[in-house]
C-alpha cells in the first residue's frame, strides 16, 4: 500500500512532499517489522499504529492525487550526457577523447 503511493507520488513532480512522507512511513514500518523479530516489541500497540498511519496516509494521499493537476509526468535520465568523441571510465567519469589534451 505504501509502496504503490510512493511510485504514484515520485512519478508526479507536484506530489514530492507525498512521495517523501510515504518513503519515511515505508522506512518506519519496515525497520519496525524487523524489530518485531529481534526484540520484544511483537505484542506493543505500535504495529497497529503504524499499519492504521500507514492506510490513512494511502487514502489522503489519493484524495490529494485527484485535486492537484497532474502535469507532465518527471523525465527520468539515467545516461549522462558525453561530449562527441568523449568516452566513459570504468568509473563513471568522462574521459577525453584519445589523442587530445584533458
């Protein structure tokens, strides 16, 4: 629930204060989880807390999705962009072209 949220929000560029909260949330409820398992915190009241904060934050959030326009949807770029003859070392810097002065 948390996680389809945070892919709503993060692909809207208006909506990155939601995508930031629900991330958190996810953190929160999943360093919890893990807690439960290694210490004594399986019978608390902060499971259902966490569970009913993160279904409230689900639903406001597509209240939100449908009253702010949604604009173009955020370019993601995951090549960087290299000058003509240019190449990539191992990594991740430009290198200059062979035979040419850095």
């Amino acid at each position: 629930m948390l996680v389809k949220t945070f892919r709503q929000a993060r692909e809207r560029p208006d909506c990155a204060d939601i995508a930031r909260i629900a991330l958190c949330a996810l953190v929160a409820l999943t360093g919890f989880c893990v807690a439960i398992i290694f210490l004594s915190l399986a019978y608390t009241f902060y499971l259902p807390t966490l569970a009913g904060f993160a279904v409230g934050l689900s639903r406001a959030a597509a209240g939100e999705f449908r009253i702010r326009p949604q604009g173009p949807p955020r370019a993601l770029s995951y090549a960087p962009t290299v000058p003509a003859g240019a190449r990539m070392g191992i990594s991740g810097h430009v290198l200059p072209a062979a035979g040419r002065p850095a």
